[in-house]
C-alpha cells in the first residue's frame, strides 16, 4: 500500500474514533520534517507522520519532531500495521489530558 492510499484510510478511521473532529494535512515546504497530519478534537491535538510501511525510511528531524510534538500532546508515526494501536494510544492520551 502506498502512504497516498493509507492517508484517506486513517483520515477516515480518526473521523470515526474523534466524531467532530478536523484533520488537516500539513504543508512539510513550510516546516520540515513536520508530520503529515493535523488532528484538532475538542481541546486536543495530535500530528501524526503516515508512512506507508513500518519499515519505511524517515526524513531528516521527523524521529525529533515526532518526539517533541509527542511531549506536548500526542505525536506518532502511523503505518497500516500500528493504526488502531496508534488511535488506541491517542484516545487514552486525549482522555489522560481532560
């Protein structure tokens, strides 16, 4: 599966986990190494980096990134394998931060 196909794949899943929420993919010529994928649900947010394979390569700063973002919310890196434990870990950090 290419990250192009999984992107509306997961989009769909937060959707249905976060009812109301908005997900905005982000612009990476702006910052980068930023990840993919902007969630805004209530008073929280996450960013998620989609990749299409747990093996795949990642770009210069996106570990660092991925991890300072995950410090001040949530932040992960997302492929087809980890999705529902991602969006498991997301619902409890969301909850944890209420």
């Amino acid at each position: 599966m290419l990250e192009k196909d999984f992107q509306p794949k997961l989009i769909r899943a937060i959707k249905d986990r976060f009812p109301g929420c908005t997900v905005m993919k982000t612009d990476p010529r702006q910052i980068q190494g930023i990840p993919d994928l902007l969630v805004l649900y209530k008073s929280h947010w996450a960013l998620l980096e989609t990749k299409a394979w747990s093996s795949s390569k990642k770009r210069p700063n996106q570990e660092r990134r991925v991890s300072n973002y995950n410090e001040l919310s949530f932040s992960a890196f997302v492929n087809p394998t980890n999705m529902e434990d991602v969006l498991d870990d997301m619902e409890r950090s969301f909850q944890r931060l209420s």
